[in-house]
C-alpha cells in the first residue's frame, strides 16, 4: 500500500482509533484512580569492586554487570525471601514478596537497581533495604579471614620495607655528599665506599621485596573486586505515591489502543472489496472517472433529493456541475447533435437515479433542451423524485396492442408518435421535460426489445427537440434491459458506483460487460464519496468550505416543484 493509501485509511477509521484512544484512556484513568496507592523504595548496589582501584580492568566491570541476572535470581530464592520474611515479620509469605520487587541494571555500568512496591511506604523502604543484606550476606563479597590477616601481614611488611628503603637511602645520601668533600683521611675514605656499596645492595633487595609483596598484596585485593556487592544508596521512605498520577497510563493504554485500532483497519481493508477511493477506477476498470459525489440528505427516503434545483450553490450542486462538464468534454458527437446517455449501476441502490435525475438538471440550468426517460420499469423512482403523476409513460408505446397483431413499422412509427405528446411531461424546471415508465406490464424485458422501443428511441434522438436525453435504467448485473437500451439508443453509458458499498468484482463485470457487447462507456462517477476517502484532486466541493448541502446560507430558496399526484400513486 502506498503512502496515499494509508492516509486514507487513517482518515477512513478515524474515528475508531479515536474512540478506542477514548475508552482505553478512560478505562486506564478509572483502574488508576480506583487502585490503592503504591509506593516504591529503591536501593542502588554496586556490583564489583573496581571502583576502588587506581587501573581497573575493563572486564572487571563486564565481568560484573553479566553476573547482575545471576544476583536478580538469586535475590527470588527461597532462603534469602524466607529471611526478609523471618527478619520484618512480613504480613504476607515468599510468594507475595517475589511479587513485591524487581532488579534493574543500569546500561552501561554494573549499578543494579532494586525496587520494591508496596502500599506501605515504610514498609517498602525496609524491604528494600533487607533484601539487599541479604544478597550481600548469601553473596562472596567479603575476603576470607585468611586473607584478611594474609593481607594485614603483607601491608605491615610493605610498610616496614618502605621505612626501610627510605632509612637506607637518606644514609647513601649523606655518604654520597662525604665522599664528595674534602676527607683526607684514606681510611675513612674506604670504609665510606664499602658501606655505600652494600647500601646500594640493601636498597635494590629492599625494592625487589616491596615490588614481590606489592603484587601479592594487590592479587589477594583483587579478588574481590569482581564477585562483590555493596549497598551505594539504601532506600528512603517514599514520600508520594509511584500511581498518583493516571497521566502516563492513560497515554499507555491510550497508544496501545489506536496501535491496535490500526492494525483493525488494516484488517478490514485487506478483507473488504468495496470501491472507496476516486485514485481505484482507473487502474481497476480502465474507464475514466467523470465526477465524484459526497453523501447529502437521507439515502432511504426521495425528499430533497434534486440538490442542483433546491440548493444550487451546494457544494454538491457544484460536484454534479462538475460531472457534467467533464462529460461534455469527453463527448466528441457533434455540438448541433443530440447528446443521448444511458445511467446505470452496477447493483441497486447506488445512486443511479438521483445522479440521472441531478445531472439532468444541470443541462436544463445550461439552457439545453433535456428529457429523462425512467427506462429502470423494475423499480421506477424518476416520479418520486419529481413528484409527478405514473399513471402514462414509457409503457404506453406498447398499449393497444393484441398479441396476435402484425404492424408495420409505418404503422407503429406513427403509432409512437402520436403517444409522446401526451406521455412527456413537462416540469417546473425550465427546460426539463420527464418521461415515466408508466404502469409496466410483466415481461418488460421482451417488450424493451421490441420495434416500438427502437422507434421509441429514434424519434426521440433524431426529432430536434431535445439537445441532451438521460436515460435511467436498471443495475446492469441484474437484469438485461440496461444493455438492451443502451444499443437502442446509440448513446454513451455512465456507470454509477458507490463508494464504500459496490464490489470492486461488481464494478469490473459491469465495465466488462460494456466491452463483451461493444457498447460505448463513457466513465464512472463515483456517489456518496465520504471525506476522508477522497484523493487530491477531488475533494473540489470541499474546497469552498461547505460541510452540509442544507446549509441555509448557501443558496437562495428552492423554487417550486409540481405537486400533482395522480390517484394510482397515492394509492
């Protein structure tokens, strides 16, 4: 997925990262506030005891933090936890108390970190404090008492060796200056050189014997310093409660729950097929995309539904004028011909017929002469949604004639024409003029591709009367008539697709459908496009600012449209 891709996702499932943020925030404020309070005491050890030397190996230091989980498990033992228990008189057994605490090493140095949680404060503190002599009690931390006199003696003697290094070479000092002098005396003079000679002896043996006692004193030393554990800080009183503040586990559970509302969205599109996004037509169906529609008023119900004639400066209103330029652009038919478009849908209840019935608005609004044929004679709503009568309309070419009966085409051509004048209605939009399917006998499909049909359509294309003819047929995947009507009419298709509802496989059978019968498709507009799946570029009707297509202050008010009902319709 493309980084497009996860936008619009994030902008799709918004809000349920946001309500799942919400709740787990909440749920996590709730726990912490009903919790008791806790505190926790800390004590710092020192693993090792190189800090004590001059020229500490850095392995001492490696060596002694790697030995800090072998310290963590020995402190969860039973003799050591049995001991802090026995020794506090603890309210509770070794169990609980293995619970209470926990070791943490500090990166980079071999400091280990003890912690112990508890309701009480005082009580934490003791813990703490506790467990850390008994680590240091159950752990070789001090020499043995063998080399501690071992290490007495040696530092006496090296003492007295460096007293008497010093004494001998203050005497070779002052022999050195006598020799020097003026002494006349031979004798004198030669028992001086003998005694500087065998100072010079004592004080290299005397150096020899220091540098030995030195390095064994230093060896027995260093024993300790890997294996070693001493209390840097022992724990305080805490004086405020380590869960007094909800804030960071709010924002925790917060993170963990949009982390994991994410990865449900990402869930849901992979096993979702529905068509959302504008950016899906052209790769998916290879036809262009014509316009895209965002949702208005209540998809169940037809009121208010012609949006270009009662809210003309809508922003929906301006996406259905953008439609139809595009249209216009994309048709090459000659400008003084009649622009004939055959609206269909995959499936039924994706907008085909409001989008007909809008876009035929905002041809009249241009002032083309325009008819909309209600050719959907399953399911008819261009009536509903223009409230006018059904009682005649399309269904009337094939009245008045018996099964047995064999007209010619002289005969049925002026059979229709005698028809239109009286089933074509005129509307309160100027120049927009509506023929209803009227009351559809059963097999409409046999009667669709029928000569009256064909004539039906040739009179109105090649009559002059109209400039542009929008016709509204049924979903393409449900039944044959759409392509019937379309090769009746000779004009181009639009396929309406809603976003978030029709199938992607729905879409592709539908354009190739289009294609096995070699029937025009001029593009998609894709209905109901929400906010957070639209692409830039077609986010135009949002780009005014508008958010609703009732706004009262964005158009003037909706002129009248006809009232009249006829008596089959109401009843």
């Amino acid at each position: 997925m493309e980084l497009s891709g996860y936008i619009r996702l994030v902008r799709r499932w918004l809000w349920l990262m946001i309500a799942a943020a919400v709740i787990a925030s909440s749920a996590a404020f709730i726990s912490v506030r009903t919790q008791p309070a806790v505190y926790q005491a800390t004590t710092l050890l020192q693993l090792g005891n190189y800090l004590g030397l001059t020229d500490p190996n850095p392995s001492m230091i490696q060596a002694a933090a790697s030995l800090s989980q072998s310290y963590i498990r020995l402190l969860k033992t039973r003799p050591i936890l049995q001991a802090v228990v026995e020794k506090l008189r603890l309210p509770f057994g070794t169990a609980e108390l293995e619970r209470l605490f926990e070791g943490q090493l500090t990166s980079g140095t071999s400091f280990l970190t003890l912690t112990v949680s508890y309701t009480d404060p005082v009580l934490a503190a003791e813990v703490a404090n506790e467990l850390a002599v008994q680590l240091i009690a159950n752990s070789p931390t001090e020499l043995t008492r063998e080399q501690q006199e071992q290490v007495r003696i040696l530092q006496a003697e090296v003492q007295a060796a460096q007293a008497q290094l010093q004494r001998a070479r203050e005497e070779l000092s002052v022999i050195d200056s006598a020799l020097e002098g003026l002494i006349t005396d031979e004798q004198e003079r030669v028992v001086l050189t003998l005694r500087r000679t065998e100072l010079i002896g004592e004080i290299s043996t005397a150096q020899s014997n220091l540098a030995s006692m030195t390095r064994t004193l230093v060896d027995i030393q260093q024993r300790g310093t890997v294996n070693f554990i001493r209390v840097v800080e022992p724990a305080q009183i805490p004086s405020a409660a380590s869960n007094d503040n909800p804030l960071p586990s709010m924002i925790a559970a917060a993170i963990a729950a949009v982390t994991l509302a994410f990865g449900a969205a990402l869930l849901l599109e992979y096993l979702s097929d529905s068509l959302r996004s504008p950016a899906e037509i052209m790769p998916l169906l290879n036809v262009p995309l014509l316009g895209a529609v965002a949702p208005f008023g209540n998809k169940r119900t037809y009121k208010n539904k012609l949006i270009t004639w009662t809210q003309p400066r809508s922003t929906i209103a301006e996406a259905y004028r953008a439609l139809r330029v595009n249209i216009l652009f994309r048709e090459n038919s000659a400008e003084d011909a009649c622009h004939v478009y055959t609206v269909t849908s995959p499936n039924p209840s994706e907008g085909k017929s409001v989008t007909t019935a809008n876009l035929a608005i905002t041809f009249a609004m241009t002032g083309m002469r325009v008819l909309l044929i209600d050719f959907d004679l399953r399911r008819p709503v261009q009536h509903s949604l223009f409230n006018l009568p059904n009682a005649t309309g399309v269904a009337d070419v094939w009245r008045k004639r018996d099964a047995g009966d064999r007209l010619d085409e002289a005969a049925i051509r002026q059979e229709v024409a005698q028809q239109l004048p009286r089933i074509i209605q005129k509307t309160e939009i100027p120049n927009l003029s509506v023929l209803t399917s009227g009351s559809v006998p059963t097999g409409s499909s046999e009667l669709i591709d029928s000569p009256q049909s064909r004539i039906l359509m040739q009179l109105l294309v090649q009559g002059g009367n109209y400039d542009v003819i929008l016709i509204d047929t049924p979903p393409i995947l449900v039944v044959t008539d759409t392509t019937i009507v379309a090769r009746l009419s000779g004009g181009k298709s639009i396929l309406v697709v809603e976003s978030g509802r029709t199938r992607r496989g729905a879409a592709v059978r539908a354009a190739q459908q289009f294609t096995n019968l070699d029937l025009p498709l001029l593009g998609v507009v894709i209905n109901r496009l929400k906010a957070q799946d639209r692409d830039a570029g077609y986010g135009y009707y949002y780009y005014y600012g508008y958010t609703r297509y009732d706004n009262p202050q964005s158009s003037p008010p909706p002129p009248p449209i006809n009232t009249r009902v006829n008596d089959v319709q109401q009843r």
